[in-house]
C-alpha cells in the first residue's frame, strides 16, 4: 500500500533547490507540505501563509546537521517530490486506515530541534491513533518527568503535526490548543482517527 490517491496542488522549489513544497487541501483546509532528501521537513496547519510557510522552511533548513540538531533520517536517500506526493495523498484521505497505515509504516522525517524537543517528538511518534497523552505522560516517557511545560512548547513548536501526531497531546484539565488552526480542527483530527474523547470538549470548540 503505496497511499491513499493522488494529489491536488502545486509543487514548487526550495531553496538551494534540495527541498520541493506541495499544497494540498484536507480536513480543515489547505495543508503546506515540504520535503527533502532526508525526509519530510515541515508540514504546516490550515491557516499557515504562504510566505510564513516558506520562511519557516527556510529557517529549518538552514539548522546545521550534526547531533546538537538531532535527526530523525539520517542519509539523503529520498526523492522530495514522491514523498511529498504520498504524504499529500495520505491527508487528502485521513481517516482511520489512513492513521493506522501512517503509524506502522511512517515516512522518513527529516526532524530539526534541539535534542530534547527531538526526542519528545521521536517518543510522540510512538502514540497509536486512538490515544491520547497529557504533556505530563509524554515529557516522562521522553525522560523527562517534571518537563510538563517543556514538553508543550515541543508541542508548538513542532514541525510536522499528524506526521507528530500534537493533536493527540491533551492538558491533564481538557483538550488543549492546536496551533493556528484551533480546537475545531484538534477535535476532528480525532474523530477522523475514531478517537474517543468527553463531549463537553466539542463546547469549547
């Protein structure tokens, strides 16, 4: 299983010219994806700009490789375009099979961060569609048990949200935030993933 269909978008080029970007329209809007050849490098919510987009992928990748920005893939062996095509697909879809399917088989992730960030993210990547986490339990299974806050700022300030399932992450008193695209879009993402959750969340929404 290669994905979920093809595409609806526009690909374009990076700067040096060793990442490609994509948009593609899925739950709640219009996704921005960007990919290089060590893997995916930013996958950005509805409600991202254009030219912020673009400034935030220039930023990653201008982040020196080497362990104090520790990585997620390790050799340049992928094509931008396929993955970016595939993981399009795969969001145009998301649903139930769709997260299973993400989850046993993940794209490679190109993760730039600081080695605590990247390991939170690493351990996020671990959580199967269906649960859900408090920042409190994910900052002690990154190994950091007291990093609650710490663990919450990995949350914003991840790169690759669904690839980093953040909307799986919840305050220990209720749903939590989910970047510029808001609480109605957390919510859905879990349903989509036939998440159970209180419903007095959707209130909040």
């Amino acid at each position: 299983m290669k994905g979920f269909g093809g595409y609806n978008g526009s690909m374009g080029s990076g700067s040096p010219r060793e990442w490609r970007t994509l948009e593609v329209r899925g739950p709640g809007g219009v996704w921005r994806l960007a990919a290089g050849p060590f893997g995916m490098l930013r996958l950005a919510l509805p409600g991202t700009g254009k030219r912020r987009f673009l400034e935030e992928c220039e930023r990653l990748w201008a982040v020196p490789r080497g362990e104090g920005a520790a990585r997620g893939a390790g050799r340049r062996t992928h094509d931008p375009e396929v993955l970016c095509a595939e993981v399009a697909g795969w969001i145009r879809e998301w649903g139930p099979e769709a997260a299973a399917y993400w989850h046993a088989c993940p794209p490679p992730l190109d993760l730039r961060g600081s080695p605590f960030r990247v390991r939170v993210w690493k351990t996020l990547r671990l959580l199967p569609p269906g649960r859900l986490i408090t920042y409190r339990e994910l900052a002690e299974r990154a190994g950091a048990p007291g990093a609650a806050r710490a663990a919450g700022t990995a949350m914003r300030k991840n790169p690759l949200p669904l690839l980093v399932p953040c909307h799986r992450v919840v305050a220990a008193s209720g749903p939590g935030r989910f970047g510029t695209a808001g609480l109605p879009l957390k919510l859905r993402l879990l349903r989509l993933e036939g998440t159970p959750f209180p419903e007095r969340w959707s209130e909040r929404a």
